[in-house]
C-alpha cells in the first residue's frame, strides 16, 4: 500500500442535496467527506427566504450520521421577486451565506429563476453591504444560442456589464466548463471566483456521446471539448486561489435519468475527494474557497491511500428509488481512509 495521502479535510463550494428520505444518502456521502458544503437553494419549491432556508437547514442537520461532523451553509434562490428586506435577514443571519443566481430555464428546477439580471441590481447593492457573495449558472437560455457555446455567451453578455458594474460585488461562476470561462476568471479582480467540478475535470463530452448516449454523463453546463477539460485541470491545479472545488453533485432517481428526457445532473458526493485525487494526486484540498467567502480554514485533517474500490452500481435514494453515481460499477484508484473497508484486496 502506498503512502496516505493527508490532508486538511476540505469544503465542497457547490453541493445539491435535494430534500426528503433522501437526505439519508446525500448527506450521509457528503458529511463523510468534507467539513462544509454550500447548498444549493434549487428544490422544488425554491428556498427563497431565510426561513426556508432554515427550516431546510434543520432537516438536513437531522440527516447527518452520528459521529460526523457536517456544516451546510445555506444560499438563498434569488427570484425577480427577492426583497432588500429578505437580503437584510439573510445577511444578518450566520448560517446564510450567499444567493444563488440561475438564469430562468437554465438548468434543474431554475423556472424560478432571474428573467433580467438588471431587475436585481438594488438586490446586489444590498448584498454587497453584507458582503454576500453571488453564485451563478452562468449559461443563457436564448434558444438560439447553441448549448456548447451557452457558457462563453453567458460571460459576454451578462457576466462582463455585471462586474464592470459592480466590481466589489464578489461572485462564483459555478461549474465553469471552458477555457473562455478560465481565462475570464484569470483576468478578473479579486472578487470573482469560480468553482470546477470533479466530472469536468476527468471527462470531456466524448464520454457523453460516443458509442450511444450516456446520460450519466450529462449534465449542465454540458461537458465540453478535451481542450475546454485541460484548461479546467491547469486551473484547478495551478495554485490560483480563486479556483477551488465544487462537486455539483447533482443527484436523480435513476428512472428520471435514465428516460427519453434525462434529467441533467452526475451524482459524485460518493466519491468526490477520491475523484478529485485522480486529478491532483496531491494537494486537493485548498484553503481558496475558505478564504474566498471570509470563512474560517479547517483545521483537522482526512487522509486518502492509493488502492482500488469499485463505486456501487446504485445507492438506495429515498424510501424506493435508488441513484446510480458516478464511475458506477468501475474501480476508483483512491480510497478514503473512512471508506477502507469497502476497498477490493
Ligand atoms: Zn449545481
């Protein structure tokens, strides 16, 4: 067995939970794996409000193993209708962290999303006075545009006026896929960041496509061209502090994904630091996000050693679905320490 791998136990900077019987499994993988996460306000019924926000806390609370110790950070789904006043209660309370911003239509349960990103501008200025970062999924919806070019469009149309504009609001352009979205976040000052998944990092959008349709691997933003995905692994590993990790761990029952109409999204919380650890080998864990979002560093550690698991086919996800995660059925290389015992001798 090769030398452990020890590291700070990391945060994960975007993190879907969903809601319900399945938060026994959503927060079980992830409270395994990383310290705190940032939850994504997206259910069903959108978490708009900070009592919303809270009352979802506590269930996810209740949903954590015994033993582990797991802190979500809440966001607030930002709507046409959000008021200064919700911003005032939002950041006036300390387990709301952000607001999260989806174009409308842009990706699972985003319907209630921004029309016109312009109609929020009070909305921002409030949240710069709380110092309340912005989360975006940044892809148009303009049927027009085509779906590999949605992320690069997104950046020219709305993401530039916005930090022209306001250049001390800070923002995470979630889940980028491209080189354009690298380079912009390169070029940009000190308060725009972005976070990077664990499947674009390791797939491009052949894996998605070649040798019949995958829907396991889709998901949105849409993986992208190889040279997109070596961009993203340069900036995830080039040391520069406003890349850090995200998963997007996305999970659905396997019948939504596996359908006519997949549902877009790639479950990872499994398996996400030992995904990771594929692609950096060393050093995953990063204080960018922490100081990022002005949040303490961790200080305990979790250690992952080079040897080979095979991820479950499928995970139990609410009282009679199950999900099928990422690398389902394959062997991973690395194994979390907490995990030894699934390990393949
Ligand atoms: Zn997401």
């Amino acid at each position: 067995m090769s030398q452990p791998l020890t590291m700070i136990r990391p945060d994960d900077w975007h993190l879907h939970l969903r809601d319900g019987p399945v938060l026994t499994t959503t927060v079980g993988h992830s409270a395994k794996q990383f310290a705190r996460a940032i939850i994504m306000p997206n259910l069903k019924k959108p978490v708009t409000t900070t009592e919303l926000a809270m009352a979802y806390r506590d269930r996810i609370l209740a949903a954590i193993p015994d033993g582990l110790a797991f802190s979500p950070l809440m966001t607030l789904y930002l709507t046409d209708d959000t008021s200064i006043e919700e911003i005032k209660r939002a950041g006036n309370s300390k387990h709301i962290v952000a607001l999260k911003l989806y174009p409308a239509g842009a990706t699972t349960n985003s319907s209630s999303g921004v029309s016109d990103i312009e109609c929020t501008y009070s909305i921002l200025e409030e949240m710069i006075e709380f110092n309340m970062p912005l989360l975006i999924h940044g892809e148009v919806t303009d049927p027009s545009i085509d779906i590999f070019d949605r992320e690069k469009i997104f950046i020219e149309r709305h993401l530039e006026p916005l930090t022209r504009r306001y250049p001390e609001l800070k923002i995470v352009l979630e889940h980028i896929t491209t080189h354009d979205a690298v380079a912009y976040v390169e070029e940009g000052n000190s308060t725009l960041a972005a976070t990077i998944t664990p499947h674009h990092l390791l797939l491009n959008r052949n894996a998605m496509l070649v040798g019949g349709i995958h829907p396991h691997h889709y998901c949105l933003p849409v993986l992208k061209r190889e040279r997109h995905r070596q961009a993203l692994v340069k900036a995830a590993t080039g040391g520069n502090p406003r890349f850090f990790l995200g998963t997007d761990s996305a999970p659905h029952e396997i019948a939504s994904k596996e359908s006519g109409c997949g549902c877009a999204g790639i479950y990872s919380a499994h398996a996400a630091l030992e995904l990771y650890t594929e692609i950096f080998e060393a050093a995953v864990a990063s204080f960018h996000g922490a100081d990022f979002y002005g949040l303490p560093r961790n200080k305990e550690t979790i250690s992952l050693v080079k040897r080979p698991w095979v991820s479950p086919e499928s995970y139990q996800f609410g009282e009679e679905g199950t999900v099928r995660p990422f690398r389902a059925g394959e062997a991973l290389d690395w194994t979390l320490y907490a995990n030894l015992h699934r390990t393949i001798q």
